[in-house]
C-alpha cells in the first residue's frame, strides 16, 4: 500500500519519557526521624519547553517538594520529569494549551511516582501529591503574562 501524507492532520506522539534530573536530601536527618511527625508541604511546580527538530519537543515539568516539622525541613525531594513529543499540524493557539498543560499532565504521574519511592526510600511516610489542574495553571500564567505585558505598555 502507498503511505499517504495528510499534510494539516493533527498529529501527537509520545516518543520518550524520563527522568531528567532527581535529588533528595534529609539535612536534619538523623534528629529529624525523633520529632512527632506533624509535616508542613511547600509545593513548587514549573515547565520548560524545548523545541527540537522536525515538530519535536522536549517538554520538562520540574516539582520541588520541601516538607518541615516546624522550622525543621525533614526532606527536601526534586525531580526534573521530562517527555520528548511530535506535535503537528496543531494551530499557533493550540500549541500553547497542548505544550503547556496536555504534555505536563501526561508527565506528572511519573513524576509523582518517583517522588512517593524517593520519600518512602528515605525513611519517610509515603508522600502522595495530590493531582495537579494544569489546564488551570496555563490560564493563570496567560493572565499573568498579559497583565504584566499590560504594565509594561502603561509605564
């Protein structure tokens, strides 16, 4: 059979996903594990996109989770969770929605997965990060950068 070229057709692949960079740290550790476990979570989350060649893109979702008792950080864990994707024949106002929240939300259970092994790993209850509203996250960072595209015309 002839291979035909649908030249315009939406296409998306997944062509690899993995972990680009980890770390974890316990700097209170030993004295940390005698302290009555009553955790304080500050969750930090961000994407890079990277494009690549022949409509290829490395997408990059970086969670960084810093867990306190009381002023005392018990873990510190950080993972770099990344995906090479093809993404074709997508209109300029859907390559946003599709790179900034449809990749991250395909990368995060993994990225969610490592994070709970690391933590049980280091002797510490399971940390199960709850799901993320990435769609959400992309219409507030669009709001943020028109109001601060906006401020900067009226300066």
């Amino acid at each position: 059979m002839a291979e035909t070229n649908n030249a315009g057709e939406k296409q998306f692949a997944i062509q690899k996903i993995y972990s680009k960079d980890v770390s974890f740290e316990t700097p209170n550790s030993p004295r940390i594990f005698t302290l009555k476990w009553e955790p304080a979570l500050d969750l930090n989350l961000g994407t890079n996109v990277q494009t690549l060649e022949n409509d290829m893109f490395e997408i990059t979702l970086t969670i960084t989770a810093t867990v306190k008792i009381g002023e005392s950080t018990a873990y510190l864990v950080e993972i770099q969770q990344a995906g090479i994707f093809t993404v074709t024949g997508f209109t300029e106002q859907e390559m946003g929605p599709m790179l900034g929240s449809f990749c991250p939300n395909i990368l995060f259970p993994y990225a969610r997965e490592v994070i709970s092994d690391l933590v049980s790993k280091g002797g510490f209850p399971q940390l199960i990060l709850a799901p993320v509203n990435f769609d959400a996250l992309y219409m507030q960072h669009l709001q943020n950068a028109q109001q601060n595209s906006q401020g900067k015309t009226l300066n």
